[in-house]
C-alpha cells in the first residue's frame, strides 16, 4: 500500500536523495542540509499547530509504500508565500507604440519583474522516483494537497499557485537563464538556483533589470520558452490544468517556467471532494478513491478500490485502510475518484 503522511526528522536521508535526484531547477529542496533539517522541522511545527488564519506556515508530505517502508515521492503546500523572503516573478504583458503622424501602430511584448503573488498559497516540491512513476501514484500524489486543503481552508489562501519548472537543454542549462546571465550576472545557473532554494534571494533585487524587458531583443532561443515547460513536467502541467489551473503571463526569472494559478474553491479536486462518516467492513468498490482522514499532525491519506458507499451515506473501508488511516467506525474521512473520467 502507498500511504502518504507528514515529513519526520528520520526521513531526512531520503530528503536528501530525493534532493538529490530532482537536480538543478527543483528549487525547493535545496541539497543542503541546515536548509533540508529546518525544512522538516518547520513541517512538522506546521502541522503541529492549531492555526485559524493562514501564516508562514509550510506543509511536507512524503509517500510512503508500507511494504517496504521506503520513502518514494514528495508533495507540499506553502499556506503564504514572499512573506518571510520575497517571490519574484516575469509577468509578461503588452505596450503598445503608436502615432498618428506616421499610422503606425505596434503591440510589442514586455516582461516586467513584480511580487503579484505575495501572500497566496502554493503548491509545491512533487517528486515521485522513477520506479514509481506509473498508475495512478502520480495523481495521488498531487491531489493528496488539494483533499488537506480542502479539509483545513483556513490554513490557506483564497488563491493557490504552482510555479512550473521551464525548458532546459541538454546540458541542464535554461535558455532563458543563458541571456539573463550574459547581460546581468557573473555565477552559472547551478549557483544561482541553489542561492534561490537556500534563501538568499538578495541578488536578485540587486541584479535584475529593474525596467521592462522588450522581449523581441532577447535571444530567439530565449523568446521561444518563455511560459513553456520542461518536458518532465508537462504531465504534473496537464494535471493542474485539469484542476482548473491556468497561465496569466507570469513565469519564473531564471527559466522561463508559467506560474498557473487557481482560486482554491475553484479547483476541481476541492470541490468534488466530500467528507463522510466510515464504516469498517470487508468491501470491494468499482472506483479507485484517494481518501484522507480529518487529522493533521497525523494526517494520512491512501488509495484503493476497497471502498464503497453504502445506503447509509457512508463510505464502507475495509480494515486494512482503516489501519493505514488511524479512523474507526463513526469517524470522518474525506474521499475523491481518481478515476480520469470523473469531471
């Protein structure tokens, strides 16, 4: 069974690895560890507290397959981000030039560096290892997010983003950094994207252009991935594309990569969620259900065609998920389809 949970000190090794294995672009696992040990640290204060309004608080999922005990994938929301270090964004737009005089009349695209999204929630750090990555465990773990936030909205902002990782080449190497570090710094990427996963974002108010940049001077190979996303992430893109997630011209400094964004009430996951007291009995369901409890210092989420509804208006587990869960008769739950055809 895969089990998804929150993150724990002793699950600091496999952090690491999976730090590791996601490479350069992943910003937020940063391979460091003071950063890695106070990431933990702060999911596990986040969870642990009671919280009414949403703060600084940051939430760390691992996925776990309790066959083995092995740490495979990872999964987080951050309930306010720019608060405690600020978020720069490209929000690409239009200017106009015209005259009269001469009839001309030009659109011309710009990208200007802004802090829009201050203080809305993101969802983050979804890595699942490679011999994981099939079935339905990638969607689970991407919608394990949008069932916690569902069941505890106060902890999180009216609006959720997702920064996707831009187009790199075959070296690794983005485009779109390649200008951006011809004309306006001296480090390569790799240093640049690990000063961002670390915190120390100072460079960048002081670097960056700070007038809009006419995008029809940059390199064509820079024009062309501007909004695009590396070909590993087009799946994770798809996904929250289908959860209502869109692009509004917004994309990352140094890649290029579209922040989409969606009003949290809006996503799809959200609101075909439902919450429903359990039964525990021996069943076997047609549909494949992602089902969490209503905890959160011990939250737990699975998956599994053993559950059904009943005539009651209960969801009907077996015992084995009802373990895995930490629910009893009479407990709530919250369940969502992830069968591909459910709208």
């Amino acid at each position: 069974m895969l089990l998804i949970r929150p993150i724990r000190q002793s699950d600091y090794p496999v952090l690491m690895q999976i730090a590791i294995e996601s490479g350069a672009g992943f910003t937020s696992l940063p391979v460091n560890e003071q950063k890695l040990q106070a990431k933990i640290a702060r999911s596990e204060q986040s969870f642990a507290t009671a919280v009414e309004a949403m703060g600084d608080q940051g939430y760390l999922f691992v996925l776990e397959d309790t066959s083995t005990g092995e740490i495979v994938g990872t999964s987080g929301i951050e309930a306010s981000v720019g608060l405690e270090n600020p978020l720069y964004h490209f929000h690409k737009s239009t200017v106009v030039h015209h005259s009269k005089e001469l009839d001309v009349f030009k659109q011309v695209e710009v990208l200007t560096m802004c802090n829009d999204y201050t203080g809305v929630s993101e969802i983050c750090t979804l890595f699942l290892r490679e011999p994981y990555r099939q079935g339905l465990n990638g969607r689970f773990l991407s919608k394990v997010r949008f069932l916690f936030m569902a069941e505890h909205p106060k902890r999180f902002s009216k609006m959720v983003i997702a920064e996707m990782r831009g187009v790199a080449d075959e070296s690794g190497l983005p485009p779109f950094w390649k200008w951006l570090q011809s004309y306006f710094f001296s480090i390569d990427f790799p240093t640049a994207d690990y000063m961002i996963g670390v915190g120390n974002k100072g460079f960048i108010a002081d670097l960056m252009p700070r007038h809009p940049i006419y995008v029809s001077l940059l390199p064509e190979s820079a024009q062309q991935v501007i909004g695009e996303v590396h070909e590993n992430t087009k799946p994770a893109l798809a996904l929250l594309e289908n959860e209502g997630f869109f692009h509004r011209g917004y994309v990352d400094l140094f890649d290029g990569g579209p922040t989409v964004e969606c009003q949290l009430k809006q996503i799809k996951s959200v609101r075909n969620s439902h919450k429903m007291k359990v039964r525990v009995a021996p069943v076997e369901g047609n549909a494949t259900l992602a089902i969490c409890n209503t905890q959160t210092a011990n939250f737990r989420a699975v998956f599994s065609k053993n559950a059904a509804l009943n005539d009651n208006h209960e969801l009907v587990i077996s015992p084995e998920l009802a373990e895995a869960l930490m629910v009893s008769n009479g407990d709530s739950v919250r369940y969502l389809s992830l069968e591909k055809a459910v709208k």
